[in-house]
C-alpha cells in the first residue's frame, strides 16, 4: 500500500505549480526522495496525495555557465555534480561535500535541491553552497524571486519557503576567480552510511605568501540552521595563517557556534575538541595543502 494517492509528472514548471496548487497544500515536490519517502513512509511527514516529480523539467536539471556566474537546477543529482567539468573546474568544495552524501546508489538519485529543501543544519551540499555565498530561486504561481540561502532555513527540517505550494528551482553562484579556491572536509562515522559529526566549507582568496585577502566559511550541525561564520571569517581576513592565528579563530569559532550533544552524532565536548581540528584541515583544503580525504573517526 502506498503512502500518497497520485504520482505525476509534469514537463514544465508550470504545470508543476498549477498541480501544487490543485492540492491545496497536500501536494509535494519529489525528485529522488531518499529524504520524502522515508519521512512519509516513517510517519515524520504530514499526509500527501499527490507527488509531484519534477525530474523531467528541464531547466531544473541543467548546469549552465552564464558570464561569470553559475546556475544550478535543483533536480541535479550528487553523482551528476562530482562529474560535471565545469563544477570541477569551480566549486572543489560542492564536488567534495556531494561526493561524500551517503553511497553511490543514494548519490544517483538524491539531488542538490533535495538536500537543501530538507533545510537540514547540516547538509554536505547546503554548506558548501553557503560558502559559496549561492542564491536560490523559489517560483510560485506569482512568479520567481531569488533569495540568499541563508534566508531559506526557519529551524531544523524548517524551511521559509512554501514546500506545499512553492518550487526550489535552482541556484546561481560565482565562477572561481584568480587567486580563489574552495574546500569540503567533514568529521564522520566510518560505521555504515555516515552521518557528519561535523562539517565545514570554505571559499578563500589569497596565497600563502598574500595571505587571506578574502574568506567564507559554513560549518554544521553549529545551531537550528546551516551557519555561516561570519565573526571566525572577520577573524581570519586580512591575515597569514599561523598557529595563533587559527587558535584565535577557533575560539572565535566555538563562540559562534551552537553545538550540542546528539545522541547519533557526538556529545557536544566532542564536537568542541574536533572543532579546531576541522577547521585546521578545511583552510589546509583550501589553500591547497592537503588533499580531499574525508576525515573519519571511531566511537
């Protein structure tokens, strides 16, 4: 027996939000429902009658260069992501982060927009993003607008947006620049599909020798949404990395970041003791001194 009554399939966006408002509220956006199904099916998630599958709109599964920017379709799948040449060519950090969401069979299905709608504090996709200080466009029936990503998280699982009524259709994000590189690291469980411990995206301009002319930086789970850690960035800008320099701003770090104790995760003295310890490893990622193996820790 299934969990919803209908199951469609539209070929425009239009006709996706002309279904999202036919079901007044009871419809909803899937794509590769490694999230929905399961919150559905787990009784997590409100009733549905209708699924909208959104995987057979074209713009939503595009990956297009446009002058200097980027756009990404929310319907693009992590496998597609790490393999795309253009991705690689810009945005290491959104290629690392992708390639470490669950196993190869999850990464075939499940989608950037996905992760991001899920509004979970840490989605691999959704803090790499932040640091690639992306913006979002959410269409409705009155049109389109575009909105920083940050703006999108309310809470946990808790998005700003209408998930009944409204449609994450892509993102847009700068093009890698002279002088710019990005990194992904995250602290995880080696037992099974792992789940972050922690983990922390980083956008840098600058050179050993220059030092940090221009950072940002994203780390999660640090509170109820995706952090963006504007007073460590403020820390590290303008600087040349040393030890002092980044004990300072892993004080900074742990003074903006919410951490707790989570029964699947970590207690959050264990997070505090790693804190410094990603943070050293992401800058190292970033500046080009380490290379892109995840971190991974018993217990």
């Amino acid at each position: 027996m299934t969990s919803w009554e209908h199951y469609v399939r539209p070929g425009s966006l239009d006709e996706a939000l002309t279904i999202l408002a036919e079901g007044d509220g009871s419809a909803r956006v899937i794509a590769g429902g490694t999230d929905l199904l399961l919150d559905i099916q787990q009784g997590r998630h409100p009733p549905v009658t209708t699924l909208v599958d959104i995987t057979g709109i074209p713009e939503m599964l595009a990956i297009a260069a446009a002058g200097d920017e980027i756009y990404l379709g929310s319907a693009v799948t992590h496998t597609t992501i790490v393999h795309d040449p253009l991705l690689n060519e810009n945005t290491l950090c959104l290629i690392e982060a992708c390639g470490l969401i669950g196993g190869p069979q999850v990464r075939n299905v499940a989608t950037i927009g996905g992760n991001v709608a899920h509004a979970l504090p840490a989605g691999d996709g959704t803090i790499a993003l932040l640091a690639l200080q992306a913006q979002a466009q959410i269409a409705s029936a009155h049109g389109r607008r575009w909105m920083d990503l940050e703006e999108l998280f309310v809470g946990p699982g808790q998005a700003s947006f209408d998930r009944s009524r409204e449609i994450l259709v892509g993102f847009r994000f700068k093009k890698r620049g002279p002088d710019e590189q990005t990194g992904f690291r995250r602290i995880m469980r080696p037992q099974g599909v792992a789940i972050a411990i922690l983990n922390m995206a980083i956008w840098f301009r600058g050179s050993n020798e220059t030092g940090i002319e221009d950072i940002r930086m994203a780390i999660g789970p640090a509170g109820p949404r995706p952090l963006r850690a504007r007073r460590t960035e403020a820390i590290l800008r303008g600087r040349k990395l040393s030890d002092d320099v980044i004990a300072q701003a892993t004080e900074a770090l742990l003074g903006e970041a919410r951490l707790r104790t989570s029964p699947h995760r970590a207690t959050v003295e264990y997070r505090r003791h790693l804190t410094g310890v990603l943070l050293r490893r992401t800058l190292a990622a970033a500046t080009g001194q380490d290379t892109p193996t995840p971190v991974a820790v018993g217990g």
